[in-house]
C-alpha cells in the first residue's frame, strides 16, 4: 500500500509500488492523494513525538520520489495546486535541514513550492518573486544572527511595492511567534506540519 509505504519511509519500494499502481490503471491524481494523506500522518505522529525528525526525512523523502514520478502525469489542473511559495534560509546561514523538511510537506500538500536553498541572498528573494508571483514567501532562519536579515527582506519587499501580493511566513530555531509579528510577517510556524496549516489559513485568507 503506497500510504503505509510513506508512512514508513520506504524510499526504496515507492516507485515500483506506484508504477504497478498506474499500470492496474490506478489515477495519478488518486495516487497524489495518497501522498498527502500520507503525509498527514507523518506529521501527526511528529507532532505527537511519535516521529523524529529522522523518521520524517525517510517519509519526505519517500513522498519526494513518488511526486517525481508522478508529476510528468500530472496536469496543472489535475494537481490542484493550492498556491504558489518561495522558500529559503536568509543569508548569512547555511542550516536547511528543517526548511527542506517544510519545502517537503508543502509540496506533498499540493502546493507549488519553489526552493531557494540556504545562505540565500535579498535580491534572490526579490528576483523570483518578481519572477513568479507567489502567494507566500517563507524565510527560515537557525541563529540569532541572521534574524535581522528577515526584517530587511520584508522591507525590501515593502519598497519594491511586492509587500501586499505576498504573506511572509517565518520559521527555525532562532526565531518566535513574537518575532514574527515584531517583523511585520504575516506567521510563524515551530514545524512542518504547522507550516502547512498556516500557509492553507493564508491562502483562504487571500481568497
């Protein structure tokens, strides 16, 4: 069963499963639910320290395969994208562990998500925006001294007139739901599993 299998971080066993699972004729779009119902399980059991945060790389990593596979079958229309993302470490720190981690979820949540990496410059930020368009920006953060960075790209979107088509979403180790609303970001998320929750509330928001 593809769940079970995400849910048990089989990276290995995922894309035979799914490619018997089309070839019986099975939806891509079905399959896609699976991933996400999947990941919801993952990050329930993480939320409830069921799961580490090794376990729940093996998921997202499994889930990560599947949606590779899947994505060539899938139309943009089929894959019910709930949004558009930009996300990445500020500069000044290379941790992305947990952003990847966050990028994962996303994803698997059906949302677009365009990964920035770490160590990741303003103008980067600004650029792809410009670019793309996205609802939500997510700016991560895992020491102290990158914090101000966040604040500066948010006012750097403000003078690029960008600051009202996006919602600034923060999160790492260095950083607090306090933090956030100091800053000006419209959110802040401690995990994966909130981080999904708060994008989806921004989004109805939005609409």
């Amino acid at each position: 069963m593809i769940k079970r299998a995400i849910i048990d971080g089989e990276i290995d066993k995922i894309e035979g499963m799914i490619k018997k699972s089309l070839k019986r004729g099975t939806e891509p779009n079905d399959i896609l639910r699976d991933l996400i119902a999947a990941m919801d399980v993952v990050g329930e059991k993480f939320e409830k320290k069921e799961y580490y945060v090794p376990e729940v790389l093996l998921s997202a990593h499994a889930m990560q395969r599947g949606l590779d596979l899947l994505r060539p079958l899938l139309s943009i229309e089929k894959a019910e994208v709930r949004g558009k993302i930009i996300i990445g470490t500020v500069e000044g720190d290379i941790h992305d562990i947990g952003k990847n981690l966050v990028a994962m979820f996303l994803e698997g949540a059906g949302f677009q998500v365009h990964n920035l990496g770490r160590d990741v410059p303003t103008s980067v930020f600004v650029e792809k925006a410009q670019e793309i368009e996205p609802d939500i920006v997510g700016l991560s953060a895992m020491i102290s001294t990158s914090m101000e960075t966040m604040q500066e790209i948010i006012e750097d979107f403000k003078q690029k007139k960008l600051r009202e088509r996006v919602a600034f979403v923060i999160g790492g180790a260095a950083v607090t739901e306090d933090f956030a609303k100091e800053i000006g970001a419209d959110g802040y998320a401690e995990d994966p599993k909130k981080a999904v929750r708060l994008c989806e509330k921004l989004m109805r928001e939005r609409r």
